[in-house]
C-alpha cells in the first residue's frame, strides 16, 4: 500500500530557478572537484530550458547559462527545452545518446536506478552547500545504500486551478472554490449554463488520463497499486474510489454537459485553453500552471488556485521534478553537471542574497515572483528565503490563499512507486472512453484496465 506522508506547509519562493546579470558574481560556487588546478574542458546537454513559448523566461535562462559559463570557463552548456517523455528517453538512454543532466518525474527514478542508468553522485554532492538540508521525503526516493542519484529541483501538489472572473459571472464566490466532488459538479454546471464555457476541463492523453484517475482515486481514499507479503504488486484501483470518479466523469459530461467536448487533450492544451478564459475549473499542480499561464498572456487577477477537491480522504496527489545524470556521463561531466544543478537550482533556494538578486532580475523582465510552492528545503531555509524575495513579489499570492491553506491538513499521496508512467499509460483508454462514449461500461473497463496493469507489474515483483 501507499505510504502516505506529509510535506511541509507551502513557502512563497521564486517559481523560475534563473538569474539575469543581477546574479552574476563569484556565488556561482567553488569548483566542486579540486583535483586539478586547471579544470577539464567538458561540455554537457542538460535538460530543463524552458519552452520557446515562455520568451521572458527563455532569455532569464539564457542569461543565467551565460553567466554561469562565464563564472565556469570550462564547462559549455547545451540545453534543450524537449521534456521528458518515458518512452522516447528509454530508448535514448538505452541508445547512449540521452542528455548528460536528465529533468524528470519522481516517479522515474527506481526503475533508472535499477537499470542502472543514472550516476551515483554522491562524490560529488557531498561538497554542495546546504546539501543537507534537502527535504529528505524526497531524497528517500533518490539516496541508496549511500549512494545519491538526483536532486530535487522542485515538489507539488495537487490543486484546483480555476478562473475568478467566470465564477463572478456564474454567481460564484472566487474567495471560496469547492472542496469536494459534489461542489465540483454543481459548480462547473453552473459555470457552463451561465456562461456558455466548459465548466470543469480535463485532460486524457500522453499519460494525464490516468494520472488524473490516480489523483482523484486518492482523494477518495483509494490506492491504485498494492504491494502483498511475498513482494509482488498488483492492481488496486478496481473499487469504488476509482468507480466514483469515472461514474462523475459520467455525469458531467454526458448529463450535465459541464466538461465540454475537448475531452483527448494533454495537459499542455487545457493551460492554454484555460488562458484564453475558456475553462472554469481544472485540477493540477496551481504553481506549475500560473507562470506558463502568464506567459501566455494570462491575467494574473483572473487566476484562482484552490484545494484539490475531496472524496472522504483529505489526501493530495504529491510529486516532484528530480534532476538526475546520465550513467555514461565522465567524470568532468559529472561534476559540471552538479555545479550546474547547485547553480541553477538549489542556490536560489538556499542563499538569500542569490535568491534576491534572482527575483530580482526574474521580477525586472516581468517573470513570476513569489509563486505559493511546496518546498525542497526545511522551513528554516525557507523561511529565511521568504524575507529575501519579498520585495520582488509581483503574483497576487493572496489568490493562491484557498490552496496553501489546505496543504497543512492534507495527506500527500505520492505517484505509484513502481511502473508508474506505464500505469498510466494504460488507464489513459479508459478515461478517454469515459469520456466519448455515453454508454461506457465503467465496471469493465476498470477490469479490463486491472488485467492490463497486472501484466505490467508482474516484472515488478521483488
């Protein structure tokens, strides 16, 4: 079964970890390796520039890669805004031709460490200031047996994401979202008859079908996996949690016509539908969405994050971007690779003159500052970041108040500890017949769904 834990409560940090020339100085950091006095030229290909669209935050990186390299004559950086994607990276790291510095979910890592295709790094992040005093309910998923496979760059979880303006037009408060299902549904019905708009969005495709399925199952106090004495794991998920959470889709869409008909998209469409005031409610992770909302022109009035909605189980969907290097990568390559990671994400969390001048210099070019966040650093170090990055604030942090304030009560629920981008990669069909066709068959397709996972995790057992 699922170990349920507990974050620490939500911190007011900068959302985009980059630095403009107010945060070139020498608190780049030392070399990490000192074995030689004139370093290896090394380049590495990392991952993690943000994407063409977001042109403020593609010239703060761009800056930020320059002063680094300029701090750090001998490492050249190449960086690439291609996310993620299991598939495509499996084959690539099978293949030798992946990114030296990998951006990834946490759900990726044990099955990359047990393939062995990720560095152990801790030689080298042992010389990391403030190394330390990383959330260690992150690390659990990182460190083995002293080894240290990744960093994390940042945590989440789920929330509601929702559009103020539409709920004054339908008659709604935008101080008070709904907190559970049943307010979702009589919410998003009233949006979509007063307003015309899709009520409640939703995503079915490149894995976010079934991620949604397992965060709306947690919220009513399921599970999707469990795990039996002799080690194995099989499917949890055929059960009335998961049951529920189809039967709502259901109805909203077919009865209630609340969720509209753009139902096979990916999460990348609803942000932009959604920017473009057309949605009035969505569930993901609030500080994900806000800056590529803003970049795409979003009003920063407009924009609500609530609590994800519950079921019975007070319990949140919790996960995190981890920054991990390729096996194949050198030495040199490691540790540029690290200095890099310490540079561009941990410094801006734990220095709080670095952590002024990036909010700084995020704030001068109009990026979001002060985006409500779980954080990956103890609350002592946030608490020191929040007073560093408070001038620069320029988010209406008061509209992220209904989310933040749930986040002390929840329970955080982390993704499928094994297998689980394939996971849901098999639910995706089901979610997407749910919501095509009227006359789905939920209690087949939820078997039909726990055949096909078995299958899956049936190379999972210990």
């Amino acid at each position: 079964m699922h170990q349920r834990t507990r974050r620490l409560v939500a911190a007011l940090i900068t959302v985009p970890l980059l630095a403009g020339t107010a945060a070139c100085s020498t608190t780049s950091g030392e070399p990490v390796s000192s074995d030689d006095d004139a370093p290896e030229d090394v380049t590495i290909t990392i991952m993690g520039k943000p994407a063409a669209t977001n042109t403020a935050a593609v010239a703060l990186f761009e800056s930020m890669v320059e002063d680094f390299e300029k701090a750090n004559p001998h490492i050249t950086i190449e960086a690439s805004d291609v996310p993620w994607d299991a598939k495509t990276f499996a084959t690539r790291l099978a293949g030798g031709s992946a990114p030296t510095l990998l951006r990834i979910p946490l759900t990726e890592p044990p099955a990359l460490i047990e393939r062995g295709q990720v560095a152990d790094l801790a030689d080298v992040v042992a010389e990391i200031e403030g190394f330390e005093n990383l959330n260690p309910r992150i690390m659990q998923f990182l460190e083995r047996d002293g080894a240290v496979y990744g960093i994390p760059e940042k945590s989440y979880a789920f929330g509601l994401v929702y559009n103020r303006d539409l709920f004054e037009q339908a008659g709604l408060d935008p101080d008070s979202p709904p907190t559970t299902w049943e307010e979702v549904r009589e919410y998003a019905k009233q949006i979509a008859d007063a307003t015309g708009k899709t009520g409640f969005g939703e995503i079915s495709t490149n894995n976010s079908g079934g991620w949604h399925l397992t965060g709306y199952t947690y919220s009513n106090g399921g599970t999707m996996i469990e795990q039996g004495s002799d080690g194995s794991w099989s499917a949890a998920f055929d059960d009335d949690a998961s049951r529920d959470v189809m039967e709502l889709w259901q109805q909203m869409r077919w009865e209630d016509d609340s969720l509209g008909d753009n139902v096979l998209g990916k999460q990348e469409d609803l942000v932009a539908d959604f920017t473009a005031g057309n949605v009035g409610m969505w569930v993901s992770a609030p500080p994900d969405v806000y800056p590529n909302y803003i970049a795409q022109g979003g009003d920063p009035d407009a924009f609500g994050a609530g609590p994800m909605p519950q079921g019975g189980a007070d319990a949140t969907l919790a996960g995190a971007t981890v920054l991990m290097v390729s096996a194949d990568a050198t030495q040199a390559e490691k540790e540029a690779a690290v200095k890099w990671i310490e540079y561009r994400a941990l410094r801006p969390n734990y220095d709080p003159e670095f952590a002024a001048a990036t909010a700084e210099a995020a704030a001068a070019d109009g990026v979001p500052v002060g985006v409500p966040v779980l954080p990956i650093f103890d609350e002592e170090t946030y608490a020191a970041y929040r007073d560093a990055i408070e001038p620069f604030v320029n988010v209406p942090v008061e509209n992220f108040d209904p989310y933040v304030a749930s986040l002390s009560s929840f329970e955080y629920v982390p993704e499928p500890v094994v297998a689980s981008q394939e996971i849901y990669a098999a639910l995706d069909p089901i979610v997407q017949a749910v919501l095509t066709d009227e006359n789905a068959d939920i209690d087949a397709l939820l078997a039909d769904a726990g055949d096909r996972v078995n299958t899956i995790l049936a190379q999972y057992a210990e």
